[in-house]
C-alpha cells in the first residue's frame, strides 16, 4: 500500500447519481488542526494555532461563494467536544483536517475480484460490552439521558501490501454496496488513509437566488435483510418495533431543534420514516429542512449540528458526556466525526458511519461499531447489532 500511495495527497467523492467518483487533486495547502497546534501537511512543519483561529476560518464560510476550488473538511468526533464544551480532550487529539485542492477530474474505479486477508487484533467482548449496557441503562433511570449511542473500537490487520485502488474497487465497485456518502482521503504524510462508506447526511445544501434550503437525514434502527431476505417483509418488521421508532422519532425531535437553532427559523419533517437499505442492513431514516439566509456560516451551521445526534443521543451534551466516561475516554475520531465537501454545487456533510482509518505504516485499520441504546434495549440484539454493522463494511472486502 505504501508504493501505491506514490506520495500524492488526493480525496476521491461520490458523485449524486452515485455511478461515478471525482478525485480532488493537487493540494493548495492542508492543515491538521489539534486544540492549541496546527500541522502543515505539505511543508510537515507545526505551529502554535489555538482552535478559536479555525473557527474564525470557518465563520468565514459562507454560501455566496461558488467554490470552484474543492474543499475538503474532515472534522474528527472530538471536535464535538470542543464546540459543545463538554469534557477536556488530550492535546494530542486531532480535531479537524481540512484539504484545500486546486484541481478535480473524473475518477474511474478500478474493479477486482480479489478478496483481502484482513485479520481482527483487538475487539472487546459480549461480557464487557453487556456491563456497559448496564452503565448506560442506569443513566437513562436515572434521567441523565434518554438515550445514548454507544460505540466500541475494533482493529484489524491485514498482510502484505494492498494496493489503495484494489481496495476501494472492492469496496465500491458494486453500485448497491455503496453508501451515499462514500468518500477517501489518501495523506501519505500521516501514513493514514480515511475511509467511509457512509449513507448518512448531516446535512446537504441547495443554494436558492435569495436563500439556502438544508436537510439532513438521521438514521435510526437497525435490521439484518438476511432475516427474511425479503426488503418487504423486513421493513414490516422495521416498522413494527417500537424501539426503534422510539429511537429515531426522538433524535429526529433533536435534530429538528438544531436546524431551527441555526438562524432561529422554523424546521420542517419531510418525511417522518423511510427505509433505506445498505450492505445487510435495512435501516429507517427521517428527512427535514430548514431554510436559511445566504449569509449563514459554515460555523454557524457546525455549531448547531456536530456531531450528528444520531452517534451522540438525547439531550445531545449531556449524552456526549456520559459516553466519554463510558466509552472508557477512547476517541473516536474519523468515526462518527463529518466530512464536509465544498465544490461547486456538491455542498454537504456526512455522518462518517461505515468508516475505517487505515494505517498505511502499521498495516492495521481501525473500524467502530456502535447503536442507540434505550431502556428497551437488549444487550445481546444491542451487541448482534453491532457486530452487523462491522460485516456491512467488511463484506466489501
């Protein structure tokens, strides 16, 4: 993998119709931004750069703009805490990076039938992930929360060099196993390659003559197709339980007040449950928008909705704290984090769900899992759930 990367910094979309990708190319300068530093990824030189810098970077955003030049802008899960003053993060944190590309061309995937060796090193188990389950429920007695998402690392190595193009032609190639939000970026001066084969908007935006129209689409509840192996029936069953409805009527309730919270304009539901179907999985989504002035900032919209409520829970600071505590203070990072992408009229975020940072040096990638979880909950569906949504992105391997 490492000869494949030949050392070019690039990201690679995929486009609406979701038949064809667009490499961002040609780096005009990139950063890694972490709470009092920032990392220059062309010149591999640090700075002293406190974090309320970027944001004033950010305030400067806003959708007037044509953006001809492509943008990319990962923020890492732990920038949530910064932005929702929730808990104090390690300096060592990464809590954005953000590319800024001078060229873009079409990007034909590379399809292979070959299938990785990919090995699972460090995973926790049915024992502990059942005592958290515990930890969490008494919260949610306890009123702190009424619901939290909870989420668990798993590492897995693979052997040998895999050249990046094989891998995300395996991962992508076939149209039906690809998120809407599939997107990479590759940064040989980290060694890292991120990875998401997301289906989940935190928002997207449609630029109008005199003001913005945003939605974003939270997803909740979970069911493997391979139950009945019929779409139909297994969206009957969807809809048929109410802790799932419970779940995404709730972070929908919590979404739809951080789009009014945005310039204080009402927010709308589009639709209240939909199915959405992904690698193994049917999910069930909620639709909403707001409308918005022109002259709304990037921030202004970061503040109001990161990190997504559906991978944090309800109320979404209180939640964020507890789970720092549970989840044993481990970050997150890429995962669960956003990527936002800036080009032209491809203006949107993602939840990174189905996401994976790959360690190009080390050979070994990191992959997180988790679900919402309510007094309904049961912690051996809770863990099955899981671990369905690990094999949603390894089945592509």
């Amino acid at each position: 993998m490492r000869e494949a990367l030949n050392n070019e910094i690039f990201s690679l979309v995929a486009l609406k119709n979701n038949s064809s990708f667009l490499k961002f190319h040609d780096l005009i300068e990139g950063y890694v931004y972490y709470k009092n530093f920032r990392f220059n990824i062309k010149t591999q030189t640090k700075e002293r750069y406190p974090i309320k810098n970027y944001f004033n970077l950010l305030n400067k955003i806003d959708f007037n703009k044509d953006f001809n030049f492509p943008r990319i802008i990962h923020l890492f899960y732990e920038m949530g805490h910064i932005i929702n003053k929730v808990v104090s993060i390690p300096e060592d944190n990464i809590l954005a990076i953000d590319l800024k590309y001078l060229s873009y061309s079409p990007y034909k995937l590379k399809k292979t039938n070959q299938k990785f060796k990919i090995q699972k090193k460090k995973s926790i188990s049915y024992s502990y992930y059942e005592k958290k389950i515990l930890e969490v429920k008494k919260h949610l007695i306890d009123g702190n929360s009424y619901q939290l998402n909870l989420t668990f690392p798993i590492e897995f190595s693979f052997s040998g060099k895999i050249p990046f193009e094989k891998l995300i032609g395996r991962i992508w190639g076939n149209p039906k196993n690809r998120g809407a939000y599939a997107h990479a970026s590759f940064i040989p001066t980290l060694k890292k390659i991120f990875i998401s084969n997301s289906p989940e908007c935190l928002f997207q935006i449609k630029k109008g003559k005199s003001s913005i129209i945003l939605w974003s689409m939270p997803i909740k509840g979970s069911v493997n197709l391979k139950e009945t192996g019929n779409l139909k029936k297994t969206w009957e069953i969807l809809k048929k339980c109410k802790k799932n409805q419970a779940e995404l009527f709730m972070i929908s309730d919590l979404i739809r007040n951080d789009l009014s919270k945005i310039e204080k304009a009402n927010a709308k539901v589009i639709f209240r449950r939909m199915p959405l179907r992904v690698p193994k999985i049917l999910h069930q989504y909620s639709l909403l928008a707001v409308e918005l002035s022109k002259n709304v900032t990037l921030l202004n919209i970061i503040r109001s909705l990161f990190p997504g409520g559906s991978v944090t829970g309800a109320p979404k600071r209180r939640s964020m704290e507890i789970l720092y505590e549970i989840e044993s203070k481990y970050p997150r990072g890429f995962y669960c984090g956003s990527t936002i992408i800036l080009h032209k009229s491809l203006l949107a975020a993602s939840i990174n769900i189905r996401s994976a940072t790959i360690d190009t040096i080390n050979e070994k990638f990191l992959y997180g899992s988790g679900g919402g979880i309510t007094l309904q909950s049961n912690p051996k569906m809770e863990f099955e759930e899981m671990n369905l949504k690990f094999e949603s992105f390894l089945k592509n391997i």
